[in-house]
C-alpha cells in the first residue's frame, strides 16, 4: 500500500477541535452553501471521502439527531414528528431527522436548502423509507445504493458489488450538479481518510494501557469527525494530535476514574446522548470504559489491515463500508468481545438496550450471554432510548449502577 502523505507539522489541539466541533461543522455548512458548492443529505454509511473528493459538503441528519439529544435541544423536533402521527415505537434518529428536516433547521439554528440526498441500507433498515420521506417533501435528486443483506460482508462478490454501487455514487453527483470527477481528488481524499482512522485505532490501543487515559464521554463526542468529515486534511491532523494527547496522558498516569482506576469495562451500544452524565457517574466511582463496539468496530479503517490504500481508492473504500458489525453473525460478534476481554483486561460489561436502534439490538442479548458464560464477568442492563428522553429515569439508573459497583467491589476481594 502506498504511504499517505502525512501532515507535517504539529498541530495544537486546542485550535484543531475549535475546526472541528458540531457548531464549527455548522459554520462550515454555511459558507459551503454561499460558496455555491451543494449541499448533500447523506445517510451516515455514505462515504464523505468520496462527497469531499468532488466538493459537496454532507449533512448527516444521525449526527444532528445525536447532537441535538446531547445538547438538550431535541424535543422540538420530536414533537414536529409526533405532530405528523410518528409513533414514539419509530427510530429517534429517524423521527429526530425528519423533524429536524420539516423545520428546517438544526440545534444550531437554520440548515439551507438541500441539493442532494444519498442513502444506503448497510447501517440501518430504515434508511430507504427515511429518505423517501425526504424525496418526497423536498422533491430532489435522490440516490439509493443497493445494499443488499449479508451474513458474510467479505465475500468478493458483495464487495465488488458495493464498489460499482461508489462508481454509480459518482454518476449520480455529476447528472445533478456541473462538478465532474477528478480520480487524483479522491486518492488525496482516501489518504486523509486514512490517516484519520490510523490515528483513532492507535488511541483506542493506548486504552489497553492500565490506567486508561480516555473518557468514552470525551470519545462519543470526539468520533464526530469519522462520521461527517472524513477526506478532510483538518480531520486527519485532528485525530493526530488527539492520539499525541492521549499518548502523554498514558506517561502522567492520568486517568478520568476517580480517584483511581479500580474496575475496566465494557459499553456495549450507541451512547445515550442524552443521559451521557451515566458515564460519569460510573467514573466518580472509579469505574472507566476502556472498550466499546460503537468506537472499535462501527467507524475508522474498517479493513483487515487497519489501513485504507489511496492508489486503489475505490476498492479500499468498498471493503471498509461492507463491513458492518451488524451484518455479521453472532458467533463472529462474539469473537470481539471475547479478545477485547483479554486484550482490555475487562471486569464487567454494561449493555445499553437500546428500543430504537433495532439493528444495533438484534443479537446483543445472545452477545452478552455468551460474554457473561465464557468469562463470568457480571452484567449492568440499561433500557431506554439512544436521543429520546422520554420514559428514562436517570435516579433509578443511578441505583442500578450503585448496585453493579457494589457486585464489582465484591469480585475484586
């Protein structure tokens, strides 16, 4: 694989974030849209290496779902679905989205008219109806890739299959707009790509390090950038100097467990965004999450070799975005669980049960128990919902993680 070109000088991480926080992202929206580049609705799953390549600026209506929850402004968009007869039992990121879409503007204020919509169904099931529903109220160009269903994402055929569904991506940005192609834009975008991943997969390794230098509070927010803007060179010097972060944290011994790291855990499921607090509470008692699905297998260089190869972009491409964990049997889902347990010296596993996400939910109880049989480690449930509020009880999620704390204290005598 050829080498990417790397970023060259150091780059302070305090003014790198200001680039690339949710509000700068908004901003940058903005002035992609006075700048009369388009403006694309992308499902997340649809490559922002390849939108970047050919300079349209995605929106990524999960990614707003989430920050919207996290940042306490969701309600109004809910209510904007419920207002529509959307049944609370739908996706909150899909009745988040739509909301978000019918009011025409986001957490951070008014979005502008999209040009183009793009979805996929390799994350979700949902997605094909969810983007019909924006078809039909904003009556735009929208482009479907056929995903079809796998147990077995690495088979040749689905990947080569995938890689013509790109080309077609492609197709698609150049009927609709006046850009044209330029194979050499996406090879530049592909490295930065990789790079971006390279440098979150050697953060995530410095969490085997006892203790844990990272919050995943801090990682849930800090993945923002592999979902939407992956392709930039701002990203890819991002998560280098995050992993340079950490790596100093690891010599000082810092760790967000307090006042020390006494239990190593496992958060299996998307964040609740809107409780993310739970993750504190867990670190006040000396708890840390140190291994997670969501940040180790759902996004960065998703391929064999840990790396993207900018000189084959599209195949390279094609193979990370096959590989979707929820695609893959439950035995194979089970095995990186059971190495992440020995690698992260894990002593207990917390699962989010989450009522929305019905890919991310399927198959997790039969995950869970075949963790808790082979290694006894026990076992927190939460219920609730990944951006919806409503139902969640936050005292009484506060009693069950006292309860866990005490069963771990027992474990450890």
């Amino acid at each position: 694989m050829a080498e990417a070109e790397k970023p060259q000088e150091a780059v302070d991480l305090k003014a790198i974030q200001k680039k690339l926080s949710a509000g700068a992202s908004y901003r940058r929206m903005l002035a992609a849209k006075e700048a009369g580049l388009p403006i694309c609705v992308a499902s997340a799953g649809v490559p922002s290496e390849l939108l970047f390549a050919m300079d349209v600026f995605p929106i990524y209506p999960e990614s707003l779902a989430a920050i919207s929850s996290g940042v306490g402004k969701a309600d109004e968009f809910f209510d904007e679905a419920k207002a529509r007869d959307f049944s609370s039992a739908i996706c909150s990121y899909t009745r988040c989205g739509l909301g978000i879409a019918w009011s025409n503007k986001c957490a951070f204020g008014p979005l502008p008219e999209p040009d183009l919509f793009m979805t996929d169904v390799s994350l979700c099931c949902l997605h094909v109806t969810w983007w019909a529903y924006l078809g039909d109220h904003f009556k735009k160009p929208t482009f479907f890739a056929d995903m079809p269903a796998t147990d077995n994402p690495d088979a040749p055929e689905y990947i080569a299959y995938y890689e013509k569904q790109l080309r077609d991506m492609i197709t698609f940005i150049e009927d609709n707009t006046k850009i044209k192609f330029d194979l050499n834009r996406l090879k530049q975008t592909v490295s930065y790509s990789d790079l971006a991943g390279h440098y979150w997969r050697q953060l995530l390794n410095l969490r085997m390090h006892k203790p844990s230098p990272s919050s995943f509070r801090v990682l849930a927010g800090q993945i923002l950038p592999l979902v939407t803007a992956l392709g930039d060179k701002d990203t890819a010097e991002y998560y280098e100097a995050f992993y340079n972060f950490y790596k100093g944290q690891v010599a000082q011994g810092v760790t967000p467990a307090k006042p020390e790291e006494k239990f190593r855990l496992i958060w299996n499921g998307i964040p609740i965004w809107h409780h993310l607090d739970i993750i504190n509470y867990f670190e006040n008692k000396g708890a840390n999450f140190v291994w997670e699905p969501y940040t180790n297998l759902s996004w960065g260089n998703k391929t064999p070799s840990g790396r993207l190869d900018p000189e084959d972009p599209f195949h390279s491409l094609a193979i990370k975005y096959t590989n979707v964990l929820n695609n893959r049997p439950i035995k194979d889902r089970f095995q990186y669980f059971d190495q992440a347990v020995k690698d992260y010296d894990i002593d207990g596993l917390v699962m989010f049960s989450n009522r929305s996400c019905r890919p991310m939910s399927i198959g997790q109880d039969e995950v869970v128990e075949m963790v808790r049989e082979k290694h006894g480690l026990p076992v927190l449930i939460f219920e609730g919902d990944q951006a919806d509020a409503e139902g969640f009880s936050w005292q009484d999620s506060k009693v069950k993680i006292d309860g866990f704390i005490e069963i771990l204290e027992s474990k450890k005598k």
